[in-house]
C-alpha cells in the first residue's frame, strides 16, 4: 500500500507521471493521488485488480477525457487533507473490497467534484457517449453490490437514497405479487355468474330443476337449502380446481371457505372392458373431472393388467386406484341352495330375462347393492358417482355435483327413471313389505312410497326405479343402519341368485323408505347415455351435444314386448315428480289413445320437454 504513496510523492517531484483510467490517461495537477482499483459509473473493479495511478503537478493534456466523479472527488480530498489523513483514508481502501469507499453517507468523505475541476476536464460529446458505453457492462455487474445511494438517481432525496436500495425494493415487490396471486380470485371468478345463452328466447329454467311437488313441507324442512339459489351462485366453474393456469392450479381461491367433499368417481369394470371403460372416461374427464379432479377408484374381481392401468391413469390427473374385490363379495354364500341356483339360471334364460342365466351378474348386482360401500377403499370418502363402461356424457358440467349434494343435504341422485322388467324379482316387492312390517321403527317419517305403488294393480309395487347406471350418492346413507338392515333382509332370502334382484330396485326402494323426497335429486340438466336410453335436457343446445328428449323417454325400454307386466298408468317420472305433471287433457282417454296404436302417454297437460 505505501509503495503506491511513495510512487505518487516521487511522480509529483519527477514530472513525468500519467494517470491513467482504463484506455484513457490524464494529466492531473493533483499533488498526490492513490492507487486505487477504479473504475467508471460507480462500477468498482475486482478486489484483485492492480491500480495504475501517478500524479503530476502539470496542466491536463490537450486530450484529456470527461473526469469521473469519483476520480474528481479524490482528487477535491487530496487538496484538502493532510498525508496522515490519506495514509489512513488509503488503509480503509485496501481494506474494503467490492464498495466505492466514495459514499455520500461516510462523515469523512464528503468531497464533491467543483464545477470548475468539471469544466476543465470535460471533452465533446462524442467522446463521451464512448466513454459511457464502454462503461455499460461493469456498470450492470455491480448492480446487486453497489450501495444504495450509488444506484438511485441524483435528484432523489438523500434520505432515500441512502437508506432503500433497489434488491430492497425488488424483494417487496416480489412479496406483494405472491400476496396478490393469493387473494386475488382465480379468472373464472372474475366475470360475472350467470349462464350465458346463445338462443333468443330467455330460458326460464336454465338448470333444468325438476322438483317433486310436496303437499305439506316438514317443519323440518322449512329452513332446508335451496338448490335452485345455490346452483345460481355456484355454477361457472366456481370450485373447479384446473382453470387451465398452471401456476394457480395449486393456489386456493379466497373466499372459498368450505372444505373438498371428500367424493370418488368409482367403476366396476373387468380387464376386457378396457375400451368401454376408456370411452366414459374421456367423455367425463373433458365435460367435468378435468376441472375438479376428483380420483377414480376401479373395482375388479380379478387384479387389473399394467395395460388397463396404464391406460386409464393417462386418461385423467387425477389419482387412480386400482382395487380388488374380496372373494366372500363375489362368491355364492353359505346359505344358497346351489342346485336350485342352477335351476333359477336355467328358467330365467329360457323366458328372456336380461342377462339371467349369467352366474357373474348376480354376483355383481348383489355386490352393487350391498357390498360397494363396505369396501377397505371407500373408508376415507362420503361421496361416489358411478361410471359404467360404454357411457356417454353429453353436456359441460359447470358445478361441483359433489358440493352440490354436500351443501343441500342430498342423499341420492338420479339421471332417469324408468320401469324394470318385473320377471326379474317377483318376490321382492312381497319381501319388502314384510321388512316394513318387521320394522316400522326404521322407516323416514318423511318417506313417500306412493308414488311406487300402483293403485289400479292392487297397490303393488310399480316396478318404477331409478336407473342405476348413473347415481351420486352419499356413502353414509347406505352405510346407516336401516339400508344395511334391509339389504340383510333380502340377501338372506336368497332373491339375488333364486330370482334375479337387481341393484336398481333394491337402491330405489331403499331411498324411497330411508330417504325424504325433498333429498332426492334429479340430475335433469346432464345427458347421458347408456345402452338404449338416452336421456338429453331440452333448452340446452349451448352446452349440449345431443338432441332433447322427452322427461317420458325411456319410461319401459328395458321392458320387453314377451313381458305380461301390466304397466302403471302414469311414467314413473311424473310418479316421483306428481302434482301438475301428473294432469291430463279434457277427454282424453288412455284406451282410446291405444287403440290408435300409441302407447297411452302422450295426454299429459304439462310436455315432457318442458
């Protein structure tokens, strides 16, 4: 360090010193300068750096260039400092890398650069817009190092610039981005909810709400959720998790204080209805499951391959589960005859009965009507929708159906409902009752099981269900006392494989004793498809792929011509919905109607597209 010192007093003595700044050198009257490792805009060159600076008490040169501030600075201290001074200014130089010892905020280092030492040195501008773009490079290096006053501008007060520096400011802004990300809503939310329609006429049931008309509504029931309020606040993919923004997929919406339901899709499919099992999933996965992720759960009674589960977890984000059911769920129990099993198989085939004289079918209908929701997997959900295979989903689902069961207290949901071949069951209705006889105590006091008995066929039972092929439902329900108990009943009379009890009737039965009307949903306003009935919402053709049905549509396909079940005089739908749905025209007359060859249900007041 005092080499540099001896070398600036010998230069001022000898005459024949230089200072030099990067390419440029001056010609100083300074009396001693230091060595110090400079370098221009306030950049500082590396710790490392050897500085090559001399001193000479002579006039500048005829080509001198502009004289950096910090240069001129020293320059100003030198004149006015003692050698002691220097001596210990150039120790604290030596000593503090990677800083411009020059800042405004030192008490020792206040000297400016006079107006006059400026003037003298400056050069045309040509030289020096070279000398500041030369300068550029170190100048962007030493962004993150430099003080806080050396990066502000100059007509800043000195309060800021020696007290905020720019990595300050850069860190608040950062915190303030996240914070806005967080509580700001995510896009969807940010137009309005409403259902936009593309026809001219205003629809007034955009939601397609069909509703059973109860006469006298519960005391209970009175201060009930309304669902029709609810689908207008929440619809628009209000909760849908995937806004196709992948960095606010993760990040909650504010304001959405109730928790996910805790819901799974859930399918019964063997490995060969791979293909049928791929065509529900794409269908479903681009109308809704893309946009709330809820997993799936298959169920099989054998292991699944690596190619159904490769190719299923392809088809969807969301988590997949791949499960087996246990062996006593899919095995003939202990208290089956099995020779009059082989028996009920062999005559049930021979009148045509769907799928009769299949041994796997029984299995899986008593599976589905009693055994689904006790299984390991489920323990941890509340909720399911069951996909068949070979399905088809029509229509934009704009609503958590999940939250929508949740929040308005559903206990199950239907997509059609329609009559059953009544060969399949003789017995069942006959069983029913006397479980209702047995125990009064488990029926709803709200039940309504009216509307599935037929007054003109000795109150029997309708053979009306809801189509189980699609049903949301609450898994706690069926996993209360009074379903389980009832299917009890009916599985230890052996009506599964004796008869051939279906999981329709058993679950429509079920619901209508243990569940109120007010809590059974009709999912009207999604299309869907499976086998021959169809069913489409009307007034939907702006979020719809298909063409509207009648509400009657449907009503007794699954019947078959050979059948010599006498059908109810009303569609099982307008049955569950009653009140005005079930008027008919003035003098028109069912027999007439069918004498015409019709089927007898096209007199009804209210269209079934309305």
């Amino acid at each position: 360090m005092l080499s540099y010192l001896e070398t600036a007093r010998e230069n001022e003595k000898n005459g024949n010193g230089v200072v030099e700044w990067g390419s440029v050198k001056w010609k100083l009257p300074c009396s001693a300068l230091l060595g110090l490792p400079w370098s221009t805009n306030s950049t500082p060159v590396a710790a490392n750096a050897k500085p090559s600076v001399y001193s000479l008490p002579c006039e500048p040169s005829t080509r001198a260039s502009p004289l950096p501030f910090e240069l001129a600075s020293s320059i100003k201290l030198c004149h006015s400092a003692e050698m002691g001074f220097l001596e210990r200014t150039a120790w604290k130089f030596f000593n503090t890398s990677g800083r411009d010892p020059f800042v405004d905020k030192s008490p020792k280092l206040l000297a400016t650069p006079s107006a006059t030492s400026i003037s003298k040195f400056s050069l045309p501008s040509s030289e020096t817009s070279r000398s500041s773009s030369t300068s550029s490079f170190s100048s962007a290096s030493s962004f993150w190092t430099s003080p806080a006053s050396s990066r502000w501008p100059r007509y800043l007060p000195s309060s800021v610039r020696n007290t905020v520096s720019k990595r300050q400011i850069a860190v608040v802004v950062c915190l303030l981005l996240a914070l806005l990300i967080w509580v700001i809503p995510q896009p969807h939310t940010w137009r309005r909810r409403v259902i936009h329609i593309t026809v001219q006429q205003q629809i007034a049931n955009p939601y397609q709400v069909l509703r059973p008309i109860i006469e006298t509504i519960p005391a209970t029931k009175k201060h009930a959720p309304d669902p029709m309020h609810w689908l207008e606040q929440n619809s628009n993919n209000k909760y849908a998790e995937n806004t196709g923004l992948g960095l606010l997929k993760s990040v909650p919406s504010f304001g959405h204080h109730s928790a996910k339901p805790r819901a799974a899709l859930i399918s019964l499919v063997r490995n060969s209805e791979l293909p049928g099992l791929m065509q529900s999933m794409r269908q479903l996965e681009f109308q809704w499951n893309r946009k709330y992720d809820y997993p799936w759960i298959f169920f099989n009674d054998e292991p699944f391959s690596d190619e159904f589960k490769a190719a299923t977890q392809n088809l969807t984000s969301a988590k997949c589960y791949y499960e087996v059911v246990p062996k006593e769920h899919w095995s003939l129990p202990d208290w089956i005859d099995e020779g009059r099993f082989m028996n009920s198989l062999e005559y049930l085939g021979a009148i045509g009965v769907g799928k009769g004289w299949m041994i796997s079918y029984r299995h899986m209908c008593r599976w589905n009507s009693g055994f689904f929701y006790k299984h390991p997997r489920l323990k941890d959900f509340d909720w399911y929708w069951r996909v068949e295979p070979d399905v088809h989903f029509f229509c934009d689902i704009d609503y958590d159906v999940f939250r929508f069961m949740r929040d308005n207290n559903m206990k199950y949901g239907f997509n059609m409902n329609i009559l059953d071949d009544a060969r399949s069951f003789p017995s069942l209705w006959s069983r029913t009752r006397s479980f209702i006889n047995a125990h009064p105590e488990l029926i709803h006091p709200d039940a309504d099981l009216d509307w599935l008995l037929d007054s003109h066929n000795s109150g029997d039972y309708n053979n009306c269900q809801f189509f189980s092929n699609f049903e949301i439902g609450d898994l706690n329900f069926f996993r209360g006392e009074a379903n389980e108990r009832y299917f009890d009943w009916l599985d230890r009379g052996g009506g599964f494989y004796y008869e051939r009890f279906g999981d329709a009737p058993i679950h429509t039965l079920s619901v209508a004793m243990f569940v109120p009307k007010s809590e059974i949903w009709f999912f009207r306003d999604i299309g869907y498809q499976h086998d021959i009935n169809r069913h489409c919402p009307p007034q939907s053709s702006h979020r719809c792929s298909c063409d509207p049905t009648p509400v009657d549509e449907n009503f007794y396909r699954l019947v078959p011509l050979e059948s010599p079940q006498k059908k109810p005089d009303d569609t099982c739908i307008r049955q569950f919905l009653g009140g005005n749905w079930l008027d008919k025209k003035d003098g028109w007359s069912q027999e007439v109607e069918r004498a015409f060859g019709e089927d007898g249900y096209q007199g009804y007041v209210t269209g079934g597209l309305d």
